[in-house]
C-alpha cells in the first residue's frame, strides 16, 4: 500500500481509543493521525484530515456513526470507512452498507482480525464479520426462486443468482460448492458467468449491487 495508510478513530470511549492507537501505531503501515469522540468531531476531522481510513463506532453522542456515514463520504469521498462495533444486528449492517461503509467488524474480534479487515477495505474489498455473514445468510437458497427485479438480475439463472448472493457473502468457492452440492469448477463458472452478464468486475461491486436491491435481506 505504499506511504503510512493515515487512520482517524471515532470512539466515544477513551481507553479503547488509547488501545486501538497504540496497536496502530506499532504497525509498519498504520499510523493513527486523528481521534474523535463524537459524530460531530468525526465529520470535522475527516474534512480536515482527509484519512485514508476511519474506524468508526455507531454509538457516538450527538450524531450516531450511521448518520455520519454519508457525510463522511461527501466531505471526504477517498475515505474508506471500516465501522467497529459492538452492534451484531443484521440491519445496521446492512445500513452501514447501503450508506457507504467498506466493512464491518464487531469490537470482539482479535487484534489481528481487525488488521486483516483494515487492509482488505483499503485494497478495495468489502468486509463483513464472519458471525455476521451468517446472521445475513438467512434463507438465501429457499429464496434463490425469486424472478428478481426487472434488471439485469433477472436476466440470470437461478443457479447463478443463488452462487451470486453466497459470493456477495464471503463464501469461498469450495463453502460454495459444498452447500449447493456442486463441483468447485462449475461454482467458479457460474460466478464467472453471472459476473459477465452483470457486468461487474470485482466482489467489491457485486457486494454494492446485491445491496442497492436488498438481494442479501433476510
């Protein structure tokens, strides 16, 4: 990645601040340039700053992490935004999302899983807590029947859409296989294919295009 990725905390607690600076900071690539403790200092700091990344809580004084998301992102659009929170709901993930955010990662991860999701949103990926990703599985496949909206999703077939909604959830191509009883090569296919005729080029882009049409609600 270069230069020092520039990370701003937004946390209203002051020892987890502390803490998050201090592994940070201990880090070749990171050094933590910012610290905001309410929804209004993150939105001023962030236009000042410019970071590369902010971690961001949702439960903030004043103005709550989810509000702040779009702001964020006009006042700072390079900014990716990774929220780290405590909240395990589906639906303010979801939000998160659908707002803006690259990521979410809940405040009882490892220290190293939240490094490993730090870098992935910087490299442009999208990434969602593994408990989370299983809380937004849902009943995906009995769903999988659906004709879809009248878009370019519709155009797809029900195999592709099922292995489609599974990507956009962080499934590998091998969990893939195993839950539809399929071989890895024709996963990889139908990925391939449904990727082609949505015309979208990374997971990234798919993760943003099944949330914009609530293909991954529960």
């Amino acid at each position: 990645m270069g230069d020092e990725v520039r990370v701003l905390l937004a946390d209203d607690h002051a020892v987890l601040r502390a803490g998050l600076a201090l592994l940070l900071n201990g880090q070749q690539d990171f050094v933590v340039v910012g610290e905001a403790s309410s929804g209004l200092a993150v939105l001023a700091l962030a236009e000042e700053l410019q970071p590369d990344l902010i971690l961001l809580d949702l439960s903030m004084p004043g103005l709550g992490g989810l509000e702040a998301i779009p702001t964020i992102k006009r006042k700072a659009p390079d900014t990716q935004i990774l929220v780290l929170t405590m909240h395990d709901d589906p639906e303010y993930l979801r939000q998160a999302l659908k707002s803006g955010a690259s990521g979410y990662i809940l405040k009882k991860a490892a220290d190293t899983e939240l490094l490993s999701a730090m870098r992935s949103v910087l490299l442009g990926d999208v990434y969602i807590h593994p408990a989370m990703t299983k809380s937004l599985l849902g009943d995906i496949l009995p769903k999988s029947n659906d004709t879809g909206t009248e878009d370019a999703w519709s155009a797809l077939s029900k195999r592709e859409q099922q292995v489609l909604k599974l990507v956009a959830l962080g499934h590998t191509s091998v969990e893939i296989a195993e839950k539809l009883k399929l071989s890895s090569k024709t996963v990889d296919t139908y990925r391939a294919r449904g990727m082609e005729k949505l015309d979208l080029k990374t997971r990234a882009a798919l993760v943003r295009f099944a949330l914009q049409r609530g293909l991954l609600d529960s």
